[in-house]
C-alpha cells in the first residue's frame, strides 16, 4: 500500500479539516491566547505578550495565524484608529467549548490542574468541570457511548501534506505558556499523536488497525505509542505486546477530541470530514453540548464564567 499525498492530477492536496484544526489549535501558544482572551477579556498585543512571557516575533506570528484561520479579527482602537486589537471572531469564540475541556482535563488528571482556570455555573454555582452531553437527546455521553465512523480513504490523509507551522516556542524561552499546556500537548500538539489517540477513542486497539488506518511508518508509528504510554494516556494490556488500550486519563480527553471535531466542521462547513461520531443509544451524529455537573443544565459560554486560577506560588 503506497498511497501518495498527492491526487493524481499532482495538485494540492485537499485540505483535512481535521488536520488543520490539529495543526492551528494544538498548539501551547495559541491555546494560551484563546484562553487570555476567554478569561481576562484580552485583546492587546502588549497585553498579551506580559501573560504570556511569548518573544514578540512569536506572538506576531501567532496572531497573524489566527487572523488568517479567521479565529481573530483586527479592529481599530477606539482611541488610536491607526492601532488595532484583536477580537474574537463567532469562529473564535466557538473554540470556548475546547478550551473549557482542556482545562477541565487538567484540572482532574494533572498534578498542575489546580492551577488551572476553573468553570463556575452562573445560576447554579457549581464549580468544576463539566461534561459531554448529545445534544439531541439531551444525555451524557462518553466514548463508551459512541460508534466513530471514517472514511476508510480519507483518515490518512489526516497525517500527510506539510505542516502549516514552522515557529515554536523552545523550552529556553521558559515562559508560562510553555508550562501550562504541557500535559494535553502529549495528545494533541502532534498530527500523528492526535491521530493516535483518537483512533483509540474510536476503539481501535492493535498495531495493525493503527497502521492501517494512518498509513504510518512502524517506526514513527512505535514511537508515538510509546510517547503516549509514558504520557499516561495509553497502555500496553498484561501479556500483550503489540495492542494498547486507553488509559482512564486518555479516555477522559473525549470531550477534547469531539469538540475538537466539532469545530473543524464549523471552520470548513463545505468539506465533508474524514469521521463522524455516533450516539448509539439515539442514533443521531453527536453534536457535543457542555452540560453543568452540579444542576444537569446545558452549559455555554453566556452560562458560565472563567475563573482564573489564584496565582502560582
Ligand atoms: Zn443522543
Ligand atoms: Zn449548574
């Protein structure tokens, strides 16, 4: 099997909407900038080059991206129109449901969870993460809960075609944003362990079904399953050296990864997408809903508020 990445006619590749959503949201810097932006309103770039502790070309970079993927949008200042700040657009403020995972994960499966912004149910006043629910039937839903259906021809495609990005913020750099994404960033800051990772959430197991499915090399693809090991996030069952299963913590990114889905289909509403996840008890194509833990009441972003974590010690 030597599939190219290329169609016949030699022209670009079609874009992946999951792909690129992998490639512009997983991300440390830009998840931090989205989260600035959701829970302290900003929308400076001095202001957000003081939160992050980003070298500055980084950052331009970073929001150059995010304007270009129409997360963000420049707007003039109301005092110095020759200035502008950067506003989420509707695209950008649908990544709320996202972030609100992500930091929910980290909060429950993370020695530095504490540290992360907490939700908070405005009419309820519960605190602390939320779940996943269907919102057709109006049910919880996890992974056990849901068949994922791909396009057998258009998974793999998830992993080929040149990474957007080349910028990175290296370790030296030692700024917050560094530190605060690390954990997830073993599931999601890499296409292949992204593609890994949500195979498993879709059941698969063996090797074989992972190579299969991603066209991957063995080698590439035993590294990233012994990445995910160490990172906690998969495991190798007693007596069995070639299939791997879902941690606890790695079954609990679900919420990550559907509304990760979800959002790529709202980025590019005219691609057809290389899956679809199932709830099986209604039979409807999920559409994820955050739903309050405390009082059962679907939760979005004019529902609750972000509380940022009381400062690190
Ligand atoms: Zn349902
Ligand atoms: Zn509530």
């Amino acid at each position: 099997m030597n599939r190219s990445p290329l169609p016949p006619d030699g022209g670009s590749p079609a874009v992946n909407p999951v792909a690129a959503t992998l490639d512009l949201l997983g991300d440390r810097l830009t998840l931090a900038l989205l989260g600035h932006a959701f829970v302290s309103g900003t929308t400076r770039f001095n202001q957000w080059l003081e939160r992050t502790g980003a070298p500055s070309s980084v950052l331009t970079d970073r929001l150059n991206s995010l304007v270009d993927a129409g997360v963000l949008q420049r707007s003039p200042l109301p005092t110095t129109p020759e200035r502008h700040e950067y506003v989420l657009t509707d695209l950008g403020a649908s990544t709320w449901q996202i972030l609100v995972c992500i930091w929910g994960w980290q909060r429950e499966w993370t020695p530095e969870g504490a540290w992360q912004p907490d939700l908070v149910h405005a009419a309820c006043g519960h605190r602390g993460p939320a779940v996943v629910m269907c919102d057709a039937c109006g049910r919880t839903v996890t992974g056990h809960d849901t068949d994922i259906e791909m396009d057998a021809e258009a998974i793999w495609t998830v992993t080929s075609g040149a990474r957007r990005r080349s910028t990175r913020i290296r370790s030296r750099d030692s700024s917050r944003t560094d530190m605060q994404f690390n954990a997830v960033m073993e599931a999601i800051g890499d296409r292949w362990s992204g593609a890994i990772t949500g195979l498993a959430l879709a059941g698969a197991r063996r090797f074989g079904e992972f190579r299969s499915a991603l066209d991957i090399s063995p080698t590439t693809l035993t590294d990233r399953l012994t990445r995910l090991s160490t990172a906690q996030i998969l495991e190798r069952p007693a007596g069995s050296d070639r299939e791997y299963r879902l941690t606890p913590r790695g079954r609990a990114l679900f919420g990550v990864f559907v509304f990760l889905i979800r959002w790529s289909t709202q980025a590019y509403p005219d691609v057809r997408g290389p899956l679809r996840i199932r709830h099986r008890s209604c039979g409807a194509i999920l559409t994820p809903a955050l739903q309050c833990r405390g009082c059962d009441a679907p939760l979005d972003r004019t529902a609750a508020r972000i509380e940022s974590a009381p400062a690190q010690p």
